[in-house]
C-alpha cells in the first residue's frame, strides 16, 4: 500500500468512472500540492483485470491517442470484467514533447519506485504495490519517441520460463499486427526497473507494442495502434467482440505476417560520432550484411567526409533513427531476419 497516492475513485465499484491519483507535492510556489494524474475505471461484471497504460515515456503519443479515444467509447456494457486505465503517464513529459520528466527521470527505469521519492517514484511504487498486482492483464503501449521511429508492431522479449514464454507469445500474435518484433534484455538495464519487465516478475499476462515514433502520430500509427489495442482486448475476453461490429475505425487489414528476430547483437547499428544522421532504408525494406544503410553529416566541417553506416547483419529495417542529431552510441537502426510464423523463432 502507498500512503503518498491515493486514488479519487474506487476500483471496486461497478459502473464507469473519471478520476485522479492524487499524490502528495511541494513544490517552489505551493508547501502542500497534490499532483493529480488522470485514471479510468470502468468495472462491470465478474472477468479479467486489466491494467492499460499509455504515455509511459511522453513523446511516444501513439496509446495516448489510442487508449483516450477508446476511453471515450466505451460502455460499462461493452466488457466482462474490469479495466482501469491510464492514457499518460508522464503528463508533464508528453506537454513538453519529451521522453523524460522534467526532473530528468525516465518512467519506464523508476520500478519498483520509491514510496517518499519524487513525483514519478511514488507513481511507480503505486504501480509496483497497488495496480500491478491487481491486474491480471498489463498492456504497455510504447513507440519510438523522438529519436526513433519503428514499424508499427506488436513486441516481446521472451521468458526463460516455458509456460509464461507461451503466454507472452500467444500475447504477441494477440495484437494482430502485421509486425511483430522479438526483443532481447534491453543492453546494460535491469530489465525489473521497467514497467512491463516489473510486470514478467510477477507473471503478469503482458502485452507490449512499438507503435510508431519521431514524436508525431499518423494516419497509420494511429489507425494500427487503436486496431491493435482493441484486439488484444477481445483476446483478453475484456472487451466483447461484438462491439468491434460496423466500427470501420478499429479495423485494419494486414498483409502476409512478419516476425523479426532481432535478438542478435548486430542487429543494433549505433552511431560511431557525432553529427547529423541521414537515414538511407525505409522502414520494412529488405537489406543485405555489408550495405550502406546510412551516413553521419559533420556540417561544421567544408571538408571533412560523411561517417558511412553499413549493415551488420540481413534482414528487415524495423527501426530507423527519428531525431536526426546523433552523438555517439546513440541508436540509428534495427534490422533482423524476418518469418512468417511465431513458430520459426528459436
């Protein structure tokens, strides 16, 4: 139990509600604030909890969107069950266009939070003590933010757990995209202080997504992200099927189905200096090991060469950089082997 934020809604009553977490502040012009984060909760009959977050990181706006318009549909009678979401998480990073709060804490690092810590650390010791162990259910909606711009897909880093591996793929054929990205550990992170890895430590039913990215939404990103999210909650036994009927909006056709792999270390393409970086693949394009996929400018220089970025390995471009100034070992692109089954990965 958290005794820095408390809830202006109770989880427990039937019907659909608005509210706030409400959570102890001081600030430089008010000794006693109350920072107030928006919370749904719709609760009908007996069912799944599920627990739906977007704005994790607040420059990734695609489950913003997608999450606050469905938000606004929906019905105590359209679910079995109960559902408490959060469109943004990071408010003062998504008015700002940022990926971090403004005190420079990122989120999707702060778990298991701290009860007495900052406004972002008792969040996620809310999260960690009260929300995550209520839900059956967590969907963590993501894309790339600014500085990078993936292909609309459905995402998993697998389990060494044979049961929960099985759960977290049926998940991921769950999103019904036509893309799908297997993830490793993220590199030098203790994957528990994410949300969703926080989650894995409690076996929690996972699902996870890159919608998008460069700080702006689409046509697209937003079409495939409310489709996706929509049928995860009818895979969820959340969300009854026959609402999607005549919503043309929450339907979205795909092509042939493509998994990529991209748990290998060359599929990670870091910049080797500073500069300016030129993306030279668009997203889905089928590259070969030894091809120029890209090129760091040096404005400042009248003759100094552009750094050339080859390939490391075949495969698809899932990810391509979004925000065009690179320092170096900043990430510029992400390619794997792709195939057309969950089966055919290892």
């Amino acid at each position: 139990m958290s005794a820095t934020v408390t809830s202006s809604i109770d989880f427990t009553a039937i019907g659909k509600f608005s509210g706030y977490l409400q959570i102890g502040d001081s600030t430089n012009t008010s000794g006693w604030a109350t920072f107030h984060l928006p919370i749904h909760s719709i609760n009908s009959e007996s069912g799944p909890k599920v627990l739906v977050v977007g704005g994790n990181h607040g420059d990734e706006y695609e489950g913003q969107f997608a999450i606050a318009n469905l938000l606004r549909e929906l019905q105590v009678e359209d679910i079995s069950g109960a559902l408490i979401a959060i469109p943004s998480i990071s408010i003062p990073a998504s008015y700002a266009s940022t990926r971090l709060w403004p005190d420079g804490t990122n989120f999707n690092r702060a778990f298991p939070g701290e009860e007495n810590g900052s406004i972002p650390q008792k969040i996620a010791h809310f999260f960690a003590t009260e929300l995550l162990p209520w839900a059956d259910v967590v969907i963590d909606i993501h894309s790339g933010g600014r500085g990078l711009i993936f292909l609309e897909s459905a995402t998993v880093v697998l389990s060494e757990d044979p049961s929960y591996r099985k759960v977290l793929l049926e998940n991921l054929d769950n999103w019904q995209t036509e893309y799908s990205l297997i993830f490793p550990s993220q590199p030098g992170t203790d994957e528990t202080t994410l949300l969703p890895g926080f989650a894995a430590t409690l076996k929690k039913s996972l699902y996870t997504g890159e919608f998008g990215g460069g700080a702006v939404t689409t046509a697209r990103s937003n079409r495939i992200t409310r489709a996706a999210l929509a049928s995860a909650l009818v895979k969820t036994s959340l969300l009854k099927a026959d609402w999607l009927k005549g919503k043309s909006d929450y339907h979205q056709q795909i092509g042939e189905r493509k998994f990529i792999d991209l748990r290998g270390a060359d599929s990670y393409h870091w910049a080797s200096d500073q500069g300016i970086y030129q993306n030279l693949k668009k997203l889905g394009e089928e590259v070969k090991a030894g091809e120029l996929i890209g090129l760091i400018h040096h404005p400042e220089s009248a003759e100094r060469k552009a750094e050339r970025i080859y390939a490391h390995t075949s495969g698809l471009v899932a990810m391509i950089r979004g925000y065009s100034r690179v320092n170096t070992g900043d990430i510029v692109a992400l390619i794997g082997p792709a195939y057309s089954t969950i089966s055919e990965i290892g």
